[in-house]
C-alpha cells in the first residue's frame, strides 16, 4: 500500500508539473527574447536621437555606448555602414528600416532592430542595434535550469510527503493486521488502536466491537460450563445420597418424595443456569415469582440438616416482610445457596438469615461468625479461591444472577462475615414484564 500511495503521488505531482513547467518553459523564452528585442530598439532609438544631421555632409555622427554583447551602427542611404559596428553593408531590416518604419528580425544568428533617422521630414540614415542569439538563448537555458531545479525541489518534496502520508496511511491498517493475527493466534484481549484517519478508526471501532461480541459469546459459553458442573455438583450428590439411603429402607415412599424434590431442585438449578448463559442483548426468561416466606421455608429444610452434620446452627428471620411481597424464586434460591454453602464450607459458628424490606428491594443478609481475608472486591472473581475445581465459582455466579435481577450482592462486614443480597421486589397482582397491576410498584 505504501509503494501505492506515493506512486499515486508522484503521478499526480509529475502531471501538475508538466502542465506548469511546460507553459512557464515557454514564457520564459518569449519573454527573454521579447526583453531583447525591446533593450535592441531602446538602444537604436537613443543613437538615433543623438545622429547629426550633417553626418551626410561629412561631419562626424557619434553614437552613444551599448551594453556589453551588442552592437549598434549608423547606415547611410545606401545600406554602407557609416559608423559604429556591424555588417559593412546593411541587412533587410536596415533595407525596410529606410521607408520610414521601426524594423525587428533575426539574421545570421542575430537579434536586430533597425530604427531611421529622420530630418526635416526626410529620411537620411539607419541605427541599426544587434546582439548574438546566443546570449539570449544563454540566458533561456539558465532559466530553464532554475525551472528544472525548482522542479526538482517540488518532486523531492512530494516524495517526501507521499512517504510520510502513506505510512500515517498504512500504520492503522498494519496495526489492524497485526491485531487480527493476534486474534487468529488465540488473543481475544487484543484491540484495534484508535487512529487519526475517520475511515480507518471506523472499521477499527467496527473490529473492536466485533470482538467484544465474540469474546463475550466465548465468556459466557465458558462460564455456562464452569456454573453448570459447579452447580449441579451438590444437588446431584443430594440426590445419590438419597436415592442410596432408600436402598436400606423397606418403605421407599419417604426416599422417593425427597428424590422428587432433589429432582426438580435440579430442573430448577438448570433452567437457572441456562438463563444466565443467554449473551447480553437477548431476551432472557422472566423466573417464576413467589412469596418469600416460601423461599426461606425451603432453604431452611435444605441446609439446617448440611449444618447439624458439622455441629452448625442455622437461624432464618423474615423481619416485618408483608406476605404479598413476591422475589423471582429460581434466581433468589440459587444465590440464597450459594451464600449459604460458602458460609458452610468457609464460615465457622451460627449461621443467620435474615430479610429486611427496603421499600422497593428486600435486603438478604446472610451472617456466620467467621472472617474474610484480603480484597473483598476479588472476593467474586472467578477463579480467585483455591479451593479445589470449581472453587472460586460459586460468588461470582450468585453475583451474575443478582446483576440479572437488577439487584446487587456485597460483602457488608469482613468480621463477622456477613453478604447482603438486594433483590428488586413486586407486589402480588403487578405484571412481572413491565410492573404494572394492583399494587405495583
């Protein structure tokens, strides 16, 4: 591209210079001769004034000095050089200067002009004024040398200039192309830098968001898999522990409701995570609502047993939470888990629940007598615990699902640990799409 640009350049400069040299080439030639002839007649003129009439009677005619390279001569009626220098006898502009009229011509590799001298009316001689056609064509050369020079000044330049123009041209375009080979080599982190170019920037901006798209894509087909084996873990383990309890059991019934329950707990954990993995921009389904009484009813028959195994107490209070008051229950009981596991396995002592309401949010607080260490704000990133596969999953799902819900998840106080869960709410009778209905708010 570069080599193209400043042969386009240098095409464009070489045609304006031909339309330009060419012209001012010959101006600057009829201009010097045209120079010439004029200083030629201006001499012959200024000797003719100063001719003595009587010169024909034999006095002495003096004619004025002339610049160096010319010559100027007086020429009696019959064509024989009287005085001064020039051909012994004169030429056709001497011959035509006699019937009265100025004369200009070229002969013999001369410039001439030829001028009567007058008396009384009469004619009675010729100045002729010459100079070499040599010189003047000196001059024309060196003029046109400084032209050429000037040209070539002006075609250095603009070589210049379409070198450094391609290559603020090209720079963008290579930086893009290594950005791509980036790209194709496995870094998704790369990015187009912004030029000065609006063109180039454009597809830049366009490549760039290309990418957000497909990285987030990737984003969330990796964290689909990451949240599905992280969370399908416990309720699959539930689930074979029962049905494995039920093997030593002669009445199977109790064995079998509770594995129903385990069951559609893991629908619901599923559906859950198949909603989140939906990419930003598409519709995602609206989870069912209920009442939050229900929510932590089913909590505490899930985790009390998971706690008194490991010697735990788990306290549930709903404080002043009207009956109406409905959350989306898939989401809320996924992260009311999640908190509540990673307070099992990293809290110590009681384990609290409670709910406040905010008005238009309830606030989940989720409490142990344990502490927290080092950055609270890395706390949900993935990765960021070291507690085996899957560690480090758990808060940055429950996260995701309350930014879902238009919510937040935190952690309020280090020591004792305590997250607190903002989970938008709406009254029974509001339209779950847009909020609106008997009681909305």
């Amino acid at each position: 591209m570069r080599q193209r640009v400043v042969r386009v350049a240098l095409t464009a400069v070489l045609v304006a210079l031909g339309l330009l040299a060419v012209p001012l080439a010959l101006a600057i030639r009829s201009s010097l001769y045209a120079g010439q002839r004029d200083a030629l007649e201006r001499a012959a003129l200024a000797a003719a004034v100063r001719v003595n009439p009587d010169y024909t009677r034999g006095d002495p005619a003096e004619l004025p000095a002339v610049a160096s390279g010319q010559r100027l001569g007086l020429y009696d009626l019959r064509l024989r050089l009287h005085t001064g220098t020039g051909p012994r006898t004169g030429d056709d502009a001497v011959g035509r200067a006699l019937a009265g009229k100025v004369t200009r011509d070229s002969s013999g590799g001369e410039l001439v002009a030829a001028v009567p001298v007058s008396h009384a009316e009469q004619v009675i001689g010729v100045v002729r004024a010459s100079s070499p056609v040599a010189d003047v064509r000196g001059r024309v050369f060196a003029g046109w040398a400084v032209l050429a020079g000037v040209a070539a000044v002006a075609l250095t330049v603009a070589v210049l200039v379409a070198r450094r123009q391609a290559r603020a041209l090209a720079a963008p375009l290579e930086d893009l192309s290594r950005h791509c080979r980036a790209v194709a080599a496995g870094d998704l982190t790369a990015r187009a830098a912004p030029s000065t170019i609006a063109e180039i920037d454009q597809v830049s901006r366009t490549h760039n968001d290309m990418l957000h798209s497909l990285t987030e894509l990737l984003r969330h087909a990796r964290d689909f898999t990451a949240n599905a084996s992280h969370q399908l873990r416990t309720p699959l383990t539930g689930l074979q522990l029962t049905l494995e309890a039920g093997l030593a059991q002669d009445d199977l019934r109790p064995a079998l409701e509770e594995a129903l329950e385990a069951t559609r707990r893991l629908h619901e954990t599923v559906e859950e995570v198949l909603r989140l993995s939906r990419p930003a921009g598409l519709p995602r389904p609206v989870a069912p609502d209920r009442p939050v009484r229900e929510l932590f009813v089913h909590a505490e028959g899930r985790w009390h047993g998971l706690l008194a195994r490991d010697g735990r107490r788990l306290e549930v209070a709903v404080q002043d939470v009207p009956d109406d008051v409905r959350v989306p229950g898939g989401p809320v009981t996924e992260m009311l888990d999640v908190l509540l596991d990673n307070a099992r396995v990293h809290g110590r002592g009681t384990v609290r629940v409670t709910v406040r309401d905010l008005d238009d949010a309830l606030a989940f607080d989720i409490t142990d007598e344990g502490t927290v260490n080092g950055d609270s704000v890395r706390l949900f990133e993935r990765g960021h615990s070291s507690g085996g596969p899957g560690a480090g999953i758990g808060l940055a799902l429950a996260r995701d699902l309350a930014v879902s819900l238009g919510g937040r998840l935190f952690l309020a106080r280090a020591a004792p640990t305590r997250f607190t869960l903002l989970v938008p709410v709406r009254r029974e009778g509001t339209n779950p799409q847009d909020g609106t209905g008997q009681g909305g708010r």
